[in-house]
C-alpha cells in the first residue's frame, strides 16, 4: 500500500550551493530549515490599506455554529490526517461526532462572539516530513513546509468561510477577479 502513495516519506538528498549534494539526513534537514526561514514572510501591519466601511448587511450576531452543522463537518473528517498541536485526533472527532458536537458548536459559538481562541487553536506545528512540489528532488526550493493546526479550529474556520463565501454570492459582492 505504501508503494502506492504519492507523498514521499522523506528527503534524502539536496544539492548545496557549491552543487555537492548532501551527505546526512540532518543536513538535509538543516538546509530545509534555513531555506524555509528565509522565504519566511512577516505581514506588515502597519501599511495595511484603509478600507472605507460599507454596510453590506453582514451581521456576526447572526452567524450560528449549529449543532447540525458541525456534526456534519465532524463525520467528514479524514481519519487518516495528523493531530495539530492541541493532539486531537481527527479519527477520535469522526468517531465521537454524535457526542461532541453539542460541546464544540457551543464552543465555537463562544469563541466567536468573544472574538478569543483557545491558545492551541492559535499555534501550528511544522511536520516531519516536507511536501515535494516539482521538478528536481535535489532542490530545496521544490519542497514546502507541512503545518499541522488543530482540527477543531479547522472545523470552526470552514463554517464561518461557507456563511461568508454564501452570504457574499448571494449578495453579488465578488467580482470575477476573485
């Protein structure tokens, strides 16, 4: 089965910058971590552009995170995905679903009126294993960091990006460049 997947276990070589290749895992993964830490970009906030307020009709007060809703979001959970760093497991939320939606809907619900998440739900941990994009394997700069976050917050995220996204469509307030 494992011949069969398409994400490749691990890195084991890449080429320097003299074009000698690597000779031991934690250079590998010591050139990787240098290489994701310098395309590493930092928003800067201070010269975010002003946008002129509007009133569209989008009220918070009326986004509800339904115990249906994220009953069905948590029956459709892959199994087979990592934990984030809270270390809740994707195949525990899928299994428990019926007994935990009540419990997150209503966390959730608390969260966003709030406007605070949970600590864990702010941080991300970077994966073991880099994600090869293309092209030539020997080069760092065709591999991507993997980073794991926590799936409740995953969850929590998707509802409120498919209020938006319908609330937005049925308004007609995307253009076609979006």
């Amino acid at each position: 089965m494992r011949s069969k997947q398409t994400v490749r276990d691990n890195v084991t070589t890449l080429r320097k910058d003299d074009g000698e290749l690597t000779k031991t895992d934690q250079e590998t993964a010591d050139m990787l971590a240098a290489y994701f830490k310098e395309v590493f970009t930092v928003e800067d906030v201070a010269n975010m552009p002003v946008i002129i307020e509007r009133n569209f009709g989008w009220q918070d007060s009326e986004l509800k995170f339904g115990e249906e809703t994220v009953l069905a979001k948590l029956q459709k959970l892959n199994p087979d995905k990592s934990p984030g760093p809270d270390d809740i497991h994707p195949l525990l939320l899928k299994e428990c679903a019926t007994v935990l939606a009540e419990p997150l809907s209503f966390l959730f619900q608390q969260s966003f009126d709030s406007g605070t998440l949970p600590t864990d739900w702010k941080t991300a941990n970077i994966g073991l294993v880099p994600i090869f994009k293309k092209e030539d394997g020997a080069n760092r700069a065709n591999y991507r960091p993997v980073l794991l976050t926590s799936v409740p917050c995953k969850i929590m995220v998707s509802i409120i990006k498919e209020k938006l996204m319908a609330f937005l469509e049925t308004y007609d307030l995307l253009s076609k460049e979006q």
